[in-house]
C-alpha cells in the first residue's frame, strides 16, 4: 500500500507553514517523523531533553520572528513541556501540540 503517511503529511505542513527549524529528541514514537524529515528542508537541532527542545525553539521564535517548533514524545512532554506553554499563552502566540 502506497501513498502518504501521517508524518509525510505533517512535515509537509510544518514546511508550508514556514518552520525552518525544529529542535527535538527522537524516540520510538517519533521515528517516523525523522524518517520524513531527512527529505524535508526543515534542519533539525538534536537536544538532550524535552524541555530543552522547547525553550529552545521558544527563544528562537522570539529572537527571529520565525515560527518555532519543537519535537517531542511521550507523557514526559506534558510536564518538561508545560513552563514554555504557559510561556506562549502569556505572548499570546499560536501554538500547535504535538
């Protein structure tokens, strides 16, 4: 069976979207969305810790305009994840979960 896959569909987004930079950890949930960024324009920027992954896109957004993202898996996303969340609600921004 041929055709396009969820994480093919995503990143295609991400790239219509504007997302020129994704700071992330890869896991076993998130295989295949590398797997489709390898042939995507989007760079990757490899952290060692989810939170890391999103203060790090969340500076990026601020200091460049551009819009951040940020790759992470798992229930640890939910506690590692939620000071900058709270951060994006404060600036008012958009955000999607992932």
């Amino acid at each position: 069976m041929s055709g396009t896959t969820v994480a093919e569909a995503l990143v295609r987004t991400l790239e219509k979207l504007g997302v020129k930079l994704i700071f992330g950890l890869p896991g076993s949930q998130t295989c295949p969305i590398y797997d489709a960024l390898y042939s995507s324009k989007i760079r990757h920027v490899l952290v060692r810790h989810e939170q890391a992954a999103a203060y790090m896109a969340d500076a990026y957004g601020k200091l460049t305009g551009e819009l951040e993202a940020a790759l992470e898996e798992g229930s640890k996303t939910v506690k590692n994840g939620q000071p900058t969340v709270i951060d994006i609600h404060i600036d008012g921004k958009e955000w999607l979960p992932s």
